[in-house]
C-alpha cells in the first residue's frame, strides 16, 4: 500500500525557519516535538519506505498525536537511497524544519552520510533500519540490529542445521552485504567461503550470476532487500536452483514487505530474522491487530522497526530535558519483538533471532537463536 505524495505532507512542515543546529525541545512552540523521518519514497528500497512511514504515522495516531505527552509531528523526507539526497534532506530538516531529532534511515549508504551530518548539527539520530557496522557513537540510537549480528545469527543457524555442507553466499555489493557475509563466515565458522557479488542499486538479470554458484555448492545464503529480494527470489525459483541447492537467506528476502511481489516463488524459504508476525507476546498481539486493522496484511520487520523507533523518542521525550541525554538513559524496549535490551556503549538492541519458513501466506518461526555471546 503506497502513502499520499510528498505534497500531501506540506501541512506537516513549519513555516519560516531559522538556520543552526537544532534546539531542544522545550523551544518549539507549545512544546511540539518535531521527529525528521528520512526514508526512501523512490528508488530500490521504495516499498520499505511505505512501511516504514506507515508504521511511524500509525505509532502517533494510536498515541494521540503525541510523543512523552507532548504534541508531536512527523516531517518526512526521501532520500532516493542516495547517500548524497539523505544529506541533504538532513540538512533540511535540522536547519529549515528545526527537527529535534532525526529517525528512518533505511540503507547503510545513508544512514553513515546523514548521521555524520546530524552529529556535527548536534541532533540525535534514531536508526530504524540500517545496519552498518560502523554507525554508533554518540548521539546515535539504533533499534534494529547490525549486519554482521544480523549475518553472524544466520551462519550460527546454518552451522547447526547444515553442518559440514559447502556453502556459497551470494549478495548486493555494498556495505549491508559485504558486512551480512562477514557475520555469517563468522558464525558458520567454517573459514571463507566463496561469494557471489551483483550491482547494487539495480535489479539486472540474475541468471548470469545464479551461474557461478558451484556445481558441489550445497547450501546457498542470500542478502538481497527491496527490489532486489523480488528479483532474486523469482529468478532463485523460475531458473529452477530450488531444486538443486538449499536455501537460506537474510530478513529481508522473505519480508512481508516484498512477499506480495514475490508471490508463490517465496513458498519454502527459509529465512533468519530479528521479527516474525506470529510470535507470541502482549505487545505482538496488539501490534499485529493495529497493523492488519490498517493494512490488511501482516507487519513486516520493518514496519516493526519503524513503530519500535518512535517508541524509543517516546519514551525519552517523556523523561523531560535534554532529548539526547534522555536516549542514553533509556536501557530497555518494549517491543513486539519481545522486550530489547539496549547497549549502554553501543547504543544497539540485544535481541533474539528467528529462523522462519514461509509456507500458506505466513513466516513461521521454526528455531530461536539467541544474542551472540
């Protein structure tokens, strides 16, 4: 489901701001918080971005239109999945919109160029998607995971469900890729293992590419997300590999965000993921009826995320003061996910992981693998 154009935001904007790096909170007018969303509206990640923007728009509606108890507004801003646009959209949003704090971020590309930009401005930024290995520090708050704790689950999986096969990876060339590959040799434990590399930002024919897996390959692990994932998956199933090779992969492949597109092609897979729509807890249950209420389907990891990052400036905002201190105070979550502990250094969640297995329409949560010690 797509969102009104950007136009149809305009009244969310500020009239007539001032330049500078962003004030705390308490000097907005009437105590509003004002929370600068950077997502993709275009570009390879676009149908991440819907969800993403839904689940930040349905967190303030369920919550009054508010953040701590104060008025709060979303001002939302595509980044195009170019590091250069999410820049420059940052640089809007602290100095025109006088933002309070920054949050989206899908792609890692991004994420490094607006939280760089965001730390020199001394505006707090909240990641609900990328996982760069290299973000963090301070002013930066992540709620979703790293690549390589996202990759180094998958390969601790395959190490006990596929012991002592030969394992190809094959992934998106580009930070999120190359550092999900890094996590899961990590985890298999089993030394380097051959890769397979394609354009990022692109969705070209696979088929060349799908060629170069080993004829003694047994096991392939994928990294694909958006556009992408679609044209893997169809091409992974209409070329016929699911029937000579296993098949793990990454969140995002199987997500419910791309699964509409995929369609039956998705039958089978297996994937390992920080979220799955049937896991059972208080916060789940109600966060699965706001999502099927609204949308008709069920949340993905990102739309999760997404409500999970408002939460967090929710929860700071209503520890009063300094918006920045507030986030380095907070040490636990609540989540659908189940509740996440937060690092005090790094600023990133400790949670489970899922293997799912998409069968009938749904990803069913077939193993648990906890945090990495």
């Amino acid at each position: 489901m797509r969102l009104p154009p950007v136009v149809g935001l305009v009244v969310l904007l500020a009239a007539g701001c001032g330049g500078g790096a962003a004030p705390q909170p308490a000097q907005h007018e009437d105590g509003e918080i004002r929370v600068g969303a950077i997502i993709s509206q275009t570009g390879v990640y676009a149908m991440l971005g819907d969800e993403m923007e839904q689940a930040m728009r349905l967190y303030l509606e369920e919550n009054g239109g508010e953040l701590g108890g104060r008025p709060a507004r979303l001002v939302v801003a595509d980044d195009g999945g170019s590091a250069e646009q999410g820049r420059r959209a940052a640089a809007r949003l602290i100095e025109r919109d006088r933002v309070d704090v920054i949050t989206g971020l899908l792609a890692s590309p991004v994420a490094e160029a607006v939280t760089d930009h965001a730390r020199n401005a001394g505006t707090p930024v909240v990641v609900a998607n990328a996982g760069a290995d290299g973000l963090g520090g301070p002013g930066v708050y992540r709620v979703s995971f790293t690549n390589h704790e996202h990759g180094h689950a998958a390969g601790r999986y395959a190490a006990e469900q596929y012991a002592g096969r030969r394992v190809v990876l094959m992934a998106s060339d580009y930070s999120a890729g190359i550092e999900t590959l890094d996590g899961f040799e990590e985890g298999y434990g089993a030394g380097e293992l051959p890769r397979i590399l394609t354009p990022y930002g692109r969705t070209p024919d696979l088929a060349p590419y799908l060629e170069r897996i080993p004829r003694d390959a047994e096991l392939l692990y994928a990294f694909y997300a958006g556009g992408e994932a679609v044209a893997f998956a169809k091409a992974f199933r209409q070329l016929g590999y699911d029937a000579r090779i296993d098949l793990l992969t990454c969140q995002h492949l199987t997500d419910e965000d791309v699964l509409s597109a995929v369609g039956r092609d998705a039958e089978g897979i297996v994937s390992v993921a920080a979220y799955a729509p049937g896991l059972e807890n208080p916060e789940n249950t109600a966060f699965v009826a706001k999502w099927q209420t609204r949308t008709g389907q069920n949340p993905s990891v990102v739309a999760v995320q997404s409500w999970d990052a408002m939460r967090l400036v929710d929860l700071a905002v209503a520890r009063g003061g300094d918006l920045t201190t507030a986030l380095d105070r907070v040490r636990a979550l609540p989540s659908p996910r189940g509740t996440l502990r937060l690092d005090p250094g790094t600023h990133d969640p400790v949670q489970n992981w899922y293997a799912r297995q998409y069968q009938n329409g749904t990803n069913r949560v077939i193993a648990t693998i906890p945090p990495k010690e």
